[in-house]
C-alpha cells in the first residue's frame, strides 16, 4: 500500500465534507507527519498532524476519515485552549472526545474501536464544559483520542483563517464562531475593571436639573449633590 496517496485520499474527504470550507482550510494550513514517536494513534501538535504509521495501516479508509474529522474538530473547537483552566486534563480531553464522536456518528462518519462515547449526550446542544461536569468513569487510558493536545498562536490564527474562508463561502460551521468569540476576545485585567468603576463612582457628575448659579444669564449644569456617593472603601 502506498501509505502517502491513501493519506491523501483520506484528506480529500474533507472537500466534500458540509464544512468543505473550514475544515479544507485547515487541512492546508497543517503539516502532515508519520511518526511512532509522536503519537500511538493520531494527534494534532502545535500545526503537525501525526499519524501513526502503524495503526493508520491497521485502520479502513473509512474509519481514517473518522479519525481526520476527530482531530480537525479537536483544533476546530480550540479545546486545548478551553481546557487549561481544568482541573483533571484527561477528563476534559475525554469530554471533548465525547462531544466530536457523538456528532462525527450523528453525520454518518465511521469510527475506530476504542472511540469514547455517550449516548446521553447525543444532543449537539450540550457543550464540552457540560460533559465534563456529568462524567466520572474515564474510558481506558489506551483508548485513542485521549491524548493531551498544545494549543499555540499558530493554531489560533489557522481557525480564524479557515473561519474567514467559511463567511466567504457563505457557511460557517457549528458554534466555532461563537468559540472564537468568547475565548479569543480581550480580556480586561480586574484591576483595571475595578478601577473604572471606583472612578464612575468618585468623579463629580453633573446635572441639568440645578442650573448653575455662576451664570445667570444662561443656564448652565451644576455639580450633582455628593450625598450617599462613595468616600470609603475597604479592599482584600
């Protein structure tokens, strides 16, 4: 067997895929490697995808298709980066198994032996953080698709190109638009917030209400009355 153009052929299933725009983008902006080193299954490292020689060739083309969709999905959902402010990381890579599985089936795709499953969570509608929450038996540590996955700023910036490509075709896939959103956008320091808000609550307002009795012919704002505003507080 020629591993490389079965690899490719593999590949292609992407392009015919619902998401043929996401997922196509991020096929080409990987780097395809072999490697019984790197991984005993497949994984996405950094932007490498690593097969394992070996279980890639014990695999049918249908369950190779299964396994691409997995772990596109994996660096889709930027689940690395969800998950760093987890407790149990394997547990969380679990949930996020379950939650790709269930939907890869639900579309019709074949998966190998071994894939983690719950049928209670066949609901597309219940997130990841969810699962992670329900769940407390872990499927086998030998189980494929378990492993840790790195999240880095190249990872980031392909999902946001392959979002771009998306909107541009004019479909943009599950709720990766609403994933990029709430964990890409800035977040604020909480010194910074609070200090905004000590000062909303420090700074003389104004009012219309009084007129200003320094101009007398025209009416001008006076000083809000400074009763009941803040003068103390007490930080720990």
């Amino acid at each position: 067997m020629n591993r490389d153009r079965a690899l490719d052929q593999v590949k292609a299933a992407a392009f015919t895929d619902s998401n043929a725009a996401f997922l196509g983008c991020l096929i080409c902006n990987l780097n395809f490697s072999w490697s019984k080193t790197a991984t005993q299954t497949a994984c996405v490292s950094d932007t490498n995808f690593y097969w394992n020689p070996d279980w890639f060739d014990s695999l049918t083309k249908e369950e190779r298709k299964g396994v691409l969709m997995h772990e596109l999905w994996h660096l889709a959902l930027l689940h690395s980066l969800r998950g760093e402010s987890k407790d149990n990381h394997r547990k969380w890579n679990v949930a996020c198994d379950i939650r790709i599985n269930e939907n890869l089936l639900a579309e019709g795709y074949i998966l190998p032996d071994g894939a983690c499953l719950d049928e209670q969570f066949k609901d597309p509608n219940i997130l990841e953080e969810e699962i992670y929450k329900l769940i407390d038996v872990e499927p086998d540590p030998q189980s494929w698709g378990s492993g840790s996955l790195s999240v880095s700023d190249a990872q980031v910036g392909i999902v946001q190109s392959a979002m771009a490509a998306s909107k541009f075709a004019g479909k943009t896939p599950g709720n990766v638009e609403e994933v990029l959103r709430n964990f890409l956008k800035p977040k604020l320091p909480w010194k910074q917030i609070l200090h905004k808000y000590l000062l909303d609550k420090i700074e003389p307002g104004w009012t219309w209400t009084r007129p200003n009795k320094r101009y007398r012919d025209m009416y001008m704002p006076s000083f809000l009355p400074q009763e009941g505003r803040l003068t103390h507080i007490a930080m720990f």
